[in-house]
C-alpha cells in the first residue's frame, strides 16, 4: 500500500532492480563461473561440467514442473515423494522388462497428480495443504511397496543412467529437451497462455470462460510426470532403487530454483530459462563450497541466505 | 471472511438472508456443520481410542497411555506455536529444525548449568522466530518461503554446532533439566503436565486477551484488520517469535527427556505439527482455528502411530499412508463444510 506512492520517485533504481530479478540469476551464474575459473583448481574441465550436469538435471527437470504450478499461484510439496514412489514402482515392475515398468511408473505418477490436481481445482483446498497430505502419504506408500534399497540389473535402466551421445549424458539431454518443451509450452500453446492467465487472477480466468479446472488439473498432473522422469533418471544413475532417501527435501531445491530464476511465488508469471539457471546457480554454489572444504552445514545456511535474497529482490513485482 | 474473534458473527449475519424462508432447518445444520468442524477431530479420537482399547490388549494400559502422552507432548508444544501462525493465514516450516537445534543447544549448554540449558535453546529459537517474524511482517515476504529459509539455515546452524552431526552432547543425570524431562508427576511425565500449562496458558491468550484477538483479526482479514487499528505487524512478529521459542523449549524438553541432543530429531516434524493443526479444525486460510483441536489432533496422530507399531505385521511406513490419507480426508471434509456454511 505504502510502496504505491513511493513507486514513482526514483526511476533508476527501480529500473535495476527490475533488470536484478529477471538476469540477476544469469549473473550470479556467471560471477559463480568466473570465480570458479580463477580460485579452483581443475574447475574448466570436461570431466568437472559434466559431473555438475549430471547432478543438477533431476532438479532440473522436477523444477520445470514446479514453475508451471507456481505460475498458477500453487506450489507442490509432493514432488519428492513422487520421485521416491517412481523408484519403488520402477525396482517393483522392471521384471516386465524396462518399457512396462516405465508405462506403469507414469500411471503411478499421473494418479498422484491427479490427486493433487483434484483437491485444488474441484474440491478447492489450498495447494500447499492438498500436496502437502500426498508429500506424507506418497513416501509412506513408496516405502510399503519397496521397504528398502534394492540394486537393479537391467542393461537398459543402466544405459539410461550412464550412457551418451557424443559425450553428451542422456540425462543432461533429457533435461534439457524437456526445458525446451515447457519453454514452448508455457510461451507458445494456448494452455499456456491459460495457466498465466489462472495465476495471474483465477476468478477473472473463471469469468472469461476458461477451463480453469481442467488447466490446474493438468498442470499437477504434469508436476508429478515430470517429478516421476527425475526419479526413474536418479534411479537409473544409482543403479539402485532408493525410496527412503530419494527426493528428500527436493520439493525445497526445486521451489529454490524456481523462485532465485524470478518466477514469482504470487502466479501469472512463468520463466523458464531462470528456472534452470536457478537450479545450475544452486548447484555451482553448493560445488564451492564443497570443494573449498567448507562443510555442509556452511552450504546449507548460504542457501538459506540465498533464497531469502532472492525472494527479497522479486518482492516488488510480486505485490500490485 | 472472518474478522472477528469467535465464530459467532459469522454464524449470525450469514443466517440472515435465509432466515425468512427456512430458519429453523439452515440455523441446525448450519450449527452442525460448525460442530463437525470443531470437533469431528475429536469424535474420531474417541472412536479410535475405543476401538484400540477392545482390539489390542496392550492399549489400555497405564504404561503405554503415560508413554504415548509424553511422546505427544513434545509435539504438541510444537503445535501450540503452530496454531498462532495458522490462524494470522501463515505457516511455519522452520519447527522441525529449531526442535533438533533446541535439543542440542540444551544439551550443549546443560555443561554450564541447567539455567543456560533452559535459556539459550529459548533465546536462540525465539531470535531465530523473530528474523522470521520480521521478514514476513515487516518486508512481507511470503511466510513459507521464509520459513523454509529458516529451516535450511537452522540445521546449517545445528550441524555447525556438533561438528557436522559427529558429536552428541549428554546431558547429565540428577540435574534439574533431567528432572524436568524424565520425572513424573502423579504417574505422568513432567513433559506432560508443562505441556498442558502451556496450552491452559495459550487458550487464554488467544481467547481472553486482545493479543489474541488480533491474531484472529490478522488472519481474517489483514486489511480490515489494518483499518480498525490492529496492529498487524507486530502481532505476526509476536506470533513467529512464540513459535520459534515453543519449538526450542519443545526441543530442549525432549533432549531432557532422552537425556542427549540427538542432531537428527525434527525431520518432518513440521508437517506433523500442521497436519495436527489442520486435523483440528484450524483453517489453513486463517482466521479461525481452536487450541483444543490441536491437541486433539496431535493425540489423534501419536494414537495412530502407537496402534500400527503394535499391529506387529504392519510396517511402520504405513503410518505415513495412515496419516496423509487422513489429512486429505480432513482437508476435505473442512473445505466442504466451509462451503455449505459459506453458501447458508
């Protein structure tokens, strides 16, 4: 109320800081590669990246879908244990063989979305409560069906974890495919053009005749597919299917990325190309202080000063 | 919707418009579904209890009841704070890790004497709870996402503390911490009875004072709250702040109680805490909520705990099935009779 008035005076600065929240992720990515490149050893190898890439694609790609849902004013905290239930379900039918065992990870995932999606939009409960209930429930169901860590011998699951094209992990190329289709999806499709327009004002969407259910509807059922890719991907790298500790706390990682990329948590606005750099600053970030030997706590308390940076500097778009 | 304290003015001016054609069947259903709200958390209590006490021997015994209600106890100090900010329309993520923090800086300063242990998890907590309250009230950052800060940054903090998780402080017998964590009081644990002071304590709070009232003012409607002159900035800050010293005591009883701060306690004991709360009636949106159902809801979770432990053939996993197909049962249930009441 008060920042309306203030809005007017000074110009400059409000100009910086709009040009902060939409490349300042790209610059921190930067700075953080620049200072890499000076300060630690072996940092500009192949070896180095890939590794990087590696980690980061199943944050990636479970942030992706995360946007999509911020965008619609949600969240979804259920998205950890969706990967754990997608890597008992796969341990549990990779016997049928490795395509079975994926078709029935999706219909896994797509029930668990549908959950979601059908307590926001048809019965109308708060999104955090309505995924929260299913993030408590989905990992107690993953750790019934597979009690615990299992290894898998499947050459294709393998190949999926460890092969590549041209030096090109199969994983950082379904991450990035996938960015790709969202990006598409959210700049050029007609759903959406929808899900901005449901998180930019719901009742206003309601009013113009939109879909409104049947978008939110898909957009969790899409968060939990996407969330179910990332967990089959980590469980096809572990060579081993983990439901106790797979996922944990990724719902954290991926909102983290989502909101340092300058998507704001308020809805109507969707960036992509942040995202991902949201989650490759996160990851950089956590590499360097790993390999400066500072321990973990020290990482997790600058990614806790990280978010709320981050957070404070998209403040001012997000309130109208 | 709701500005006010109770929920009384709620139910009068929206039986108003339908008070001409059907009075006396919309006013009992409508009386009905504010009963289901409030106490169905409590009707099914009572139906799990009796079933567990005919089905399983062991239930009903003085040991496993003074069992189950110290474990709860814990949780429900938790759930107390929980409730506050549930009703100003925030949440608290951070409980979990300022629990475990509370249990290690309790047991680290039980060194210096059981004073410093009592204070310093209470101090460092509440400051912890305060930076919270500050950056939602003051820079209006979203409560969550502040919160989920806070909860990285606390057990960052924790881990520093105890050499990365390597060291565990004890905490010594016959000390006064000790004695206020595994005594007992007329055959129930101290835990328990400082629990039920606590929650005696913040109903009148909540219900008597005008503290209390702008909590409920706050999260009905922030605006409305603003215009009549309730603080509402101060009142969030208050409210985070008690939340972070209630998880630090919390934490700091129950590392009294196993007589170690255990660096690993507190994992998802946030989500714990608000599906007690949500079981108990309290609105997510804010606004309305009931200290009682809290305890309510954090009895019914332990009570469902302790009956699939003693079920020796089911896992222990199945009690995070039990407990989110019931969350998603309750949440349901309040958003359908939220709208009947709403549509009356």
């Amino acid at each position: 109320m008060a920042e309306a008035t203030l809005h007017t005076a000074p110009l400059d600065k409000a100009r910086l800081l709009q040009w902060l929240q939409t490349y300042g992720v790209y610059a921190g990515v930067a700075l953080l590669l620049v200072v890499n490149t000076v300060i630690t050893p072996h940092f500009l190898s192949a070896e180095n990246f890939r590794t990087q890439a590696v980690q980061v694609a199943p944050v990636i790609i479970v942030a992706l879908g995360m946007a999509l849902v911020i965008g619609t004013e949600g969240v979804d905290l259920s998205v950890g244990a969706v990967m754990a239930l997608a890597a008992s379900v796969t341990a549990l039918y990779l016997g049928y063989g490795l395509l079975p065992a994926l078709l029935v990870v999706a219909l896994f995932a797509a029930g668990a979305g549908l959950a979601n999606g059908a307590l926001v939009a048809l019965v109308g409960v708060q999104p955090i409560v309505a995924t929260l209930a299913l993030m408590v429930g989905g990992r107690g169901l993953a750790l019934v069906l597979l009690p615990q860590l299992k290894d898998l011998h499947n050459p294709g699951l393998a190949s999926l974890g460890s092969g590549d094209i041209a030096g090109i992990p199969y994983l950082i190329l379904i991450a990035a495919a996938l960015a790709l289709l969202i990006a598409f999806v959210v700049r050029r499709t007609t759903f959406g053009r929808r899900l901005l327009a449901i998180g930019d004002s719901r009742p206003a969407a309601q009013l113009a005749g939109l879909p409104v259910r049947r978008v939110l509807i898909v957009v969790y059922v899409l968060s939990a597919l996407l969330a179910a890719v990332a967990g089959v991907l980590a469980t096809a790298r572990l060579q081993a299917s983990d439901p106790t500790s797979l996922g944990n706390l990724m719902e954290l990682s991926a909102i983290t990325a989502v909101v340092v990329g300058g998507t704001p948590l308020s809805g109507g606005r969707v960036n992509i190309g942040g995202t991902v750099a949201g989650a490759v600053l996160i990851q950089l970030l956590t590499a360097t202080l790993i390999k400066h030997d500072l321990p973990p706590s020290w990482t997790q308390i600058a990614q806790a000063i990280v978010i709320v940076c981050a957070v404070y500097a998209a403040r001012g778009r997000g309130k109208r | 919707m709701t500005a006010t304290g109770t929920d009384t003015p709620v139910t009068t001016a929206s039986n108003e418009p339908t008070a001409a054609s059907e009075p006396v069947g919309s006013a009992r259903s409508e009386r009905l579904s504010a009963l289901g709200q409030q106490h169905g958390a409590l009707a099914v209590l009572v139906i799990v209890v009796l079933a567990a006490s005919f089905g399983l021997d062991s239930f009903a015994t003085g040991d496993n009841i003074a069992n189950m209600a110290t474990s709860s106890a814990f949780l429900a100090i938790v759930a107390l704070g929980m409730t506050f900010v549930i009703i100003t329309g925030g949440i608290d993520l951070s409980v979990g890790s300022l629990f475990a923090l509370g249990g290690v800086l309790a047991a680290w300063g039980a060194r210096h004497g059981s004073l410093l242990a009592l204070l310093l998890p209470l101090v460092v907590c509440g400051a912890v709870g305060l930076v919270n309250g500050l950056l939602v009230a003051r820079s209006r950052l979203a409560p969550f996402i502040v919160t989920l800060a806070a909860m990285l940054g606390a057990r960052g903090l924790l881990l520093a503390l105890t050499d990365e998780g390597a060291d565990t402080y004890l905490i010594g017998k016959g000390t006064f911490l000790a004695h206020l964590g595994q005594g007992t009081t007329l055959g129930l644990g101290n835990p328990v009875w400082i629990t039920l002071a606590l929650f005696v304590a913040g109903a009148v709070v909540l219900r008597r004072t005008r503290f209390g009232q702008h909590v409920y003012a706050v999260g009905g409607n922030e605006d409305a709250a603003a215009l009549m002159g309730a603080p509402v900035a101060r009142t969030k800050i208050l409210v985070y702040t008690m939340s972070g010293v209630l998880a630090g005591l919390a934490g700091a009883l129950n590392a009294a109680w196993l007589a170690s701060g255990v660096t690993i306690l507190g994992n998802g004991m946030e989500l714990d805490a608000i599906s007690a709360v949500v079981i108990g009636g309290t609105l997510l949106t804010g606004g309305l909520g009931y200290l009682s159902g809290s305890l309510v809801g954090v009895l019914l979770l332990k009570v469902i705990q302790n009956v699939i432990n003693q079920i020796g053939s089911l896992d222990s996993s199945y009690q995070q099935v039990v407990s989110g197909a019931f969350l998603a049962v309750v949440v349901i249930a309040q958003t359908w009779l939220g709208r009947r009441r709403q549509l009356m």
